[in-house]
DNA sequence: GTCTATATGTGGATAGAC
DNA sequence: GTCTATCCACATATAGAC
C-alpha cells in the first residue's frame, strides 16, 4: 500500500531499533513487536537477524562510496569537490538517519557481509584522501596532516545522524553551509 | 602485584571487550575466558554486568565534566581554554581509549547509572556552549551558530578514541597541535 | 579467589496449522 | 502472511565446595 515491500519494512522498523539500542541489544521479540506481529511471522520476509543488519547496513555504504566516486572523478575544483562530499553526508543523512547509525555502531556485527562494507569503506576513505591529496598538492588546502584533516572531517560528518534528526527538514541547506565553514575555513589557505 | 584490585583488572578488561563488540554482545563468559578464569567467579569481585559498565563510563565521564568545569571558571582567554579542552580529551582519551568507548556508544545500557550520566553530559555540554557563546560575544569566534560548532567540534573530541589508538603514545602533542590547527582555525576570527 | 554444578530466563530460529 | 507451539543454545547469576 505504500510501495514498499514487507522485507523493506522490517529493515526499516529494524534501523529504528538498532539506532536506540544497538543491534545486539535488539530481539527479533522486539522488532516483531514493533512491526504489529509475532517473532516468528518475521521469518517469511528474512532468513536471519544477520541479514537485516546487511541489508540496512550494505545498501547505504554502496550510496556513499558510489557518490564519492563520482565526486572525486569529476571536472570540479577542490573546493567544490569538498562542498559536494559535505552536501551528500547531510543528503544521505537527512534521509537515512537510523541506517547512518547502524553504519557506524553496528558493522561489526556484520557476518557474510563484513567484508564487502570493509572494501566499501576502504575506498571511501581512499577517494576522500585523494581529494585532499590533491588539494594540498594545488595550494588550496593547508598544509596540516592529511590524516588529521580526514579524520576530523570524516568524523564530524559520519556522526550527523546524531544531531540531524533534531533539527527540522527544512534546513539541510543551513547545515550544509555551516559545515562548509567550520569544516573547511580551518584547512583551506 | 600491579597495584590494582581484581575488580579494577576486571573493568579494564571488559572495557577493552566493550569497544570491539559493544556492551550487549559482551558476555560474561568471553569477559571470564579474557580473565583466564571462569564467568561464575568473576561474581566475587562484582554483583553483576550493569555494575561493570557503570564503573567503566562515570569514572571517565565524571573527569571530563570536572577537567571543564575547572577550565570554564579559569582566567585564562576563550582561546587557552579551547586549547585546553581539547588537551584534556587528547590526554584522557590517550589514557582511556576503551573506556571512551564505551562513553560514546554503550551509556544507553547504564541502568542505576544512566541519569547520573546524563547530568554529567548535559553539564560539560552546558560548559562548553557558555565557552563558545563568551568567545563569541568578545568577537575571538565566528559568528557561526553555537550548535554547530559545539557539534561539530565535541563530535571530533569524543570520536578520537577511533584514531588515537593507531599512533603511538609520543606524538599527543602533535596531535592536540593538529586539532588546534584543524578546530579551531575554522572558528577563529 | 576460583571452581563445579545448576537454576532460571531469554535469545534466534523452525514446524506446521490456518 | 501470520499464528501457536516448541527446540535448543546460551545468557546472567547463585550456591556451596575447595
């Protein structure tokens, strides 16, 4: 009725869940229980808790890396580059905020999946730490430590989930805007 | 013989177990087996698993929120003291990294604990802002919206536990360094 | 301070009826 | 697609011997 499937549902109540209490903290009891159905009705839309947590957690990695790929292969100017990686952090936040946390907290949970959201991260890290390579190498960027700069940016922009969802939708522009300055008036020359 | 009580070494331990898996996929027999000895006697020296993460979290939670209460009521400018909240969590986090850990994701298992956690957080949070909101009002900060630098810098500060572990234990000074340049500077008038 | 044995509860997951 | 009933593994925690 709303476009979704059951399965999508249960991922999404899930995602919910998880971000509250952390995915080992959840029960299937307490997932079915918030869906409206018993425990083991969840079993006809997933074959295991593990695979809720791959499904929420793999689909949002897939979003970033592919975003970042595109930002970094592209004709724009540092800085640009750098405003897009911001703007796509508050985009996919604002969207995703339970699956945000879940990217973050839970990923060790993951099983048969691990592996391909490390490789995920992995290049994530590696296009962002190209982009600032390159920055420093044109003269736009200080000339502070590359990991520093990573670190203290990716950091603040992996825990957006934690402050988006109290502000209202309205304002991702404001958030994007204020980030560009705290973030990026402390490295650029 | 290392100067500590079993019931110390026991939270020492368990925080360490605690940032790799989270609180609830901790249980006491991986706890007792990381002890060499066996879950049941692990009960002489504590009354149960809440009591372990309450001494974990409110002892390194309560020296944050002294260390900045201390710093807010110093003489020292707005930018010393900034300097010197981020020297306090560079060092505290150096020397408690797991324990930081389990500060930033596992409070929400605190039981007893739990409220006075969260008045220790909202203090330091309220000392923080009224720092920012000063420097601002004495034109050495921006005028960018005190949330977002409360955000954006205590979210940096309270992740480093992820990435100080990596480098050595000699470099805090260029650390605090780093983070000086890359925190403030986006601030900074 | 640690052990073995065990009580008691709850977790994920399956079988089969409707 | 959901239910009831149930299996079985494993969780926290206690009792009492050494």
């Amino acid at each position: 009725m709303n476009g979704l499937t059951r399965k999508q549902e249960i991922c999404i109540t899930a995602a919910r869940l998880f971000k509250s209490k952390g995915y080992a903290a959840v029960t299937m009891r307490d997932l079915a229980a918030e869906m409206g159905i018993k425990a083991a009705s969840l079993y006809n839309h997933i074959s295991s808790k593990e695979e809720i947590l791959n499904e929420v957690i793999l689909a949002i990695a897939k979003s970033f890396t592919k975003g970042i790929r595109n930002i970094r292969s592209s004709e724009d100017k540092i800085t640009e580059k750098l405003q897009a990686v911001i703007a796509q952090h508050v985009n996919l936040t604002a969207d995703y905020p339970f699956e945000m946390a879940s990217l973050n907290n839970d990923w060790m949970h993951l099983g048969e999946g691990k592996k391909e959201y490390l490789n995920l991260r992995d290049e994530y890290e590696l296009h962002f730490r190209e982009i600032i390579k390159q920055g420093k190498s044109e003269g736009v960027l200080k000339n502070i430590d590359e990991e520093v700069i990573l670190f203290s940016t990716l950091v603040t922009l992996r825990n957006l989930y934690i402050w988006i969802p109290k502000k209202g939708v309205v304002d991702r522009d404001k958030i994007i805007n204020s980030l560009n300055q705290t973030l990026l008036q402390g490295i650029e020359i």
